[in-house]
C-alpha cells in the first residue's frame, strides 16, 4: 500500500520543521554562551578600572570639621595630601618597606608620613606576604597600638634618625616626621617624644595642647562619612602594586608566579593557593583619576616586599619604558642605603679601632628567632665551610680576623660552631659585646640631632631654638648595636657571609654594594 503524496509531503514538511527547530536551538545556546564568556570578559575589563561608587567624588567640596576650631591644622600646607604606612617586623624589613613607600610617595605626588621604628617583633606580620595572615584591619590595628605605645612610654625613635634621608627629602620625595604632622593635625602634645630643641619648640609654639593621642587614633580610622583617611584594603598577600605593564607581559607574570610558589618546598602547603595573585597600576588605582584621590590621606597596612625568585613581591615599582626622569628619582630611592652621619662616623671609629686597613672577614647568623632558630644546620654549614677554606691561606702565626654579627646570645654559643670557632687559634673572634659605653654614646648623640624631626615640613616656629641642656636630653636611648654592625659589614675587606633570607644580610650586601665604606 503506497503513500499519498499529501502524506509524504506533511513527512518531509515536519521534518524540516524540526530540523529548523534544533538549528534554532543550537543557533540561541551558542549565542547565549559568546555572551556569557564576553559579558565574564568585559567585567574583568570593566573592574581592572578605578572603582565608582557612590562616594566617588563626594570629596570635592569636603571640609576637616576640626580646621576652623584648631589653628594648627591651617599651618599644614594648604591643599596637601599624604600617605601613611605602619611600620612592622625587624629593622630591616622596616627599611625595605621605607623604600617602597617612598617610590609611592613620590608617584602619587603626596608627602610621606615618616613613621617611628617599631621593636623587632612588636608587630610581626610584614615578612609574611607570601602567606596570608591577618585582614587588613587587624593589621592597621595592631600597627597602630604599636606607635600609640611609643608615643606613650616616651620611646620615640623616627625612621629618619637612623636612615639617612638627606639626599631625597625634599627634592624628590617631600617627607613630613610623624611627630609634626600629629601636633599639628590632631593636637597632640609631642614634648615628651622629643628629644632636641627644635621639637620643644614647636610643642611649645602650639601650646596649650589641644588634643590627645585618642583623638589621633580615631582621626586615622577610615569613615563612610569622612574624605580625611582612604584604607587601602589589597591584601600583600594577593596583590602586587605596580607601575604599569602591558597586559599579556602582566599575566605571562601571574602565570609564572603562581607555578612557582605551587612547586616551592619551602612554602607551606596551607598557602599554595588556588586565589591568583592580581598585579595593580598604582596611578590608576590611587592616582588623580581614581577615588582615593581626593582623600587627604591614603593608608597602607603593609608597603613590606621581598624578592621571591626574581619577582617583587608586594611592591615592584619600575618607570615606564622612555621615561627617564621617573627612572633615575627611583633609582635614587632604590639606591639609598647609607646610616645617618652619627652611626656612619661610629661605625668608622669601631673600624679604624678593631681593624686597622680593613683586613677582616663579616659573618651574620641569625639564629634566635622564628624561621632561622628551626634551621641552624642552613646557616653554620656554609659558614664553616668558608672559614675552613679561608683559614688555609693564612700561615704561621697569622690568624683570620673575623667580625661576628648574630642575634644569639652568648650564653647560648656553647655546643654550637660559634663557640667552636670562638676557640680555634685559627681564627680572631670580634664583636661589639665589649663596646657598650659606645653603643651607648653613638645612641645619644644620634638622638640629639634630631635628624628625623629637622627633616621634611616643619612649621615656622614662633620661639627660637634653645640649646641642649642637662635637663633637656631624653632618657630613652634606642640600641644602636645592629645599625653599627651592619655598616662594620659592610666594610670588611676580606668578604662577608650571611644567613639566608634574612633582611639584616640582604641590607649588608646593598651597603657593600653601595660602596659605603670609603666616604665614612
């Protein structure tokens, strides 16, 4: 029995219908998919800009409540803005941070807030950007209490005492000393953390007093209703502040960054992450274009980087490609190592003392704390392996002159190869354990010049300076010891060897670098 050609005709008609229906199909779900993967692709581009919201722009016509009740607030330069970071770990790693600050400082157009140095391990978050720890609140908070201490217990040292800043503030990075900027900003009575004149006097000038360092506190807390302090929130852990780079150069970076660190030993397990690690261009996310712009404060939690195989963790600041002028003010930066004159002419008097022409040999062992009290057989294998090859071109009577710098007390050398080489007739051991009174003495006049406080804005003073009396020098005297040994370091003809990852060696090397020795 045949078909109809009515019948074969309605076959192929709904056929067709249905073939056209799954074309259709097939033709909406790809277009839906492009979508879906161009619509992920602009908001990946859309978010790599400056963030708007509804605070953005509200800063424009903002006015400080407190400036027209508080005269010191008008003797700030009108218009200027500023940028505070909080100060953590060991010494080193402070000044590390220092640099990055200002290489920022210096991008943005704003003054630096130079901070005091904080004791080593007061707040011990800023070697550990490779890990994530505390959010970013938690880390401000615990920065904070730490300066809030100093302030309190009268044991103020600027980051300026010890690094000299001469060279670049304020030519090419205008500065401010934490302790100007607090007395005039929120009225914070300064004299008992000074430690000459010039700081009297300007706390004299501004008397009576009219705030505290509770009202500081709360003046650096970020507020939605206030344009006074911008907190920036990138995580050192996840983002590294750059100065700008081609797209496809930034995540071949990225790419290579995250597979190294997911195939280091040495990298806890709990941190090879599965997050990627962003790389952000500071002028377009702080600069002129950019929400934080017209905030009179930018806040950092933590400018500490590190190299982690030929990456710059954190911070990795560079000029753009043709200019020149930006290169060679971070070259500047980048290349400052040297102490203030009163540790660099310490250092010179303990050198021409111990070591006549220099013929000696620097160790640094970090040993006493954290990472480097788990792992002594890293640090004394080498080093007594380049003794051992040193001492034999050393004949007869001649020993080898050898400066030890560690963080382990003494009491602690016996059973180690410190006590070992203390003994061996080979050898000459030195250290600054017997030079006290001087370390002492250096600290003292350290602390009179002020350089931390005469460096950067200071207002005209109404009263002149008065001279230094017995009544008038401090009572604090920070320990100088590490910033003298450091530069004897630097200064050892024979070589020098240090202990792996740690700061105090990486800053050793730079002063080396630097050639330091022959200008002191």
């Amino acid at each position: 029995m045949g078909y109809s050609r009515t019948a074969v005709t309605g076959r192929r008609f709904r056929k067709e219908r249905v073939s056209s229906i799954s074309k259709g199909c097939m033709i909406f779900l790809c277009t839906l998919l492009v979508i879906l993967v161009l619509g992920r692709s602009i908001s990946k581009w859309l978010l790599s800009f400056p963030r708007v919201d509804s605070s953005f722009g509200k800063c424009e016509n903002f006015r400080d409540p407190l400036r027209l009740k508080h005269d010191s607030l008008g003797l700030l330069p009108e218009g200027e803005k500023y940028i505070w970071y909080y100060p953590a770990a060991g010494f080193s790693n402070q000044a590390r941070a220092l640099k990055n600050a200002l290489k920022i400082a210096m991008l943005l157009n704003r003054t630096l807030i130079l901070p005091p140095i904080t004791d080593h391990g007061e707040v011990s978050y800023g070697s550990k950007c490779l890990q994530p720890g505390y959010s970013n609140s938690k880390r401000s908070n615990n920065s904070w209490s730490a300066v809030r201490d100093h302030f309190l217990k009268h044991r103020y040292v600027s980051i300026a005492d010890v690094v000299d800043l001469r060279p670049l503030s304020p030519h090419i990075v205008r500065t401010i000393d934490l302790r100007v900027f607090l007395a005039l900003w929120c009225g914070l009575d300064v004299r008992g953390v000074c430690t000459g004149p010039k700081c009297r006097n300007l706390a004299a000038s501004l008397s009576p007093n009219w705030g505290s360092i509770d009202i500081c506190t709360q003046r650096f807390l970020p507020t939605s209703d206030s344009c006074l302090v911008y907190e920036v929130k990138d995580d050192c852990s996840t983002t590294i502040w750059t100065r700008g780079e081609n797209p496809v150069i930034r995540y071949n970076l990225e790419q290579q960054l995250m597979e190294e660190l997911a195939h280091d030993p040495e990298i806890t397990a709990s941190f090879v992450p599965r997050r990627t690690i962003k790389r952000k261009n500071i002028l377009k996310t702080l600069g002129p274009s950019s929400e934080a712009a017209d905030f009179f404060l930018i806040s950092f939690a933590s400018l500490f980087s590190t190299m982690y195989k030929n990456f710059q963790i954190h911070v990795d600041i560079r000029a753009a490609v043709g200019d020149q002028v930006t290169a060679r003010k971070l070259q500047a930066i980048q290349g400052s190592h040297a102490f203030t004159k009163e540790i660099m002419n310490g250092a010179k008097t303990l050198v021409e003392e111990i070591f006549p022409n220099r013929q000696f040999f620097c160790a640094h062992a970090r040993l006493g704390d954290g990472l480097f009290a788990m792992n002594w057989n890293q640090t004394f294998a080498p080093l007594s392996k380049k003794l051992e090859k040193m001492s034999k071109s050393f004949k007869g009577n001649q020993k080898l002159k050898v400066f030890l710098m560690t963080d382990l007390g003494r009491e602690s050398w016996n059973g180690t190869i410190l006590a070992g080489i203390e003994r061996d007739k080979r050898f000459q051991v030195h250290n600054l354990d017997r030079y006290g009174d001087f370390i002492i003495q250096t600290a003292k006049q350290m602390m009179a010049t002020e350089n931390g406080f005469r460096l950067g804005f200071v207002p005209r003073l109404s009263q002149p300076d008065k001279p230094l009396n017995s009544t008038s020098v401090p009572s604090f005297f920070p320990d100088v010891r590490l910033y003298l040994e450091e530069v004897i370091c630097a200064c050892a003809k024979l070589g020098f060897l240090g202990t792996r990852r740690s700061s105090a060696s990486r800053n050793i090397k730079d002063l080396r670098n630097s050639n330091i020795c022959p200008v002191i």
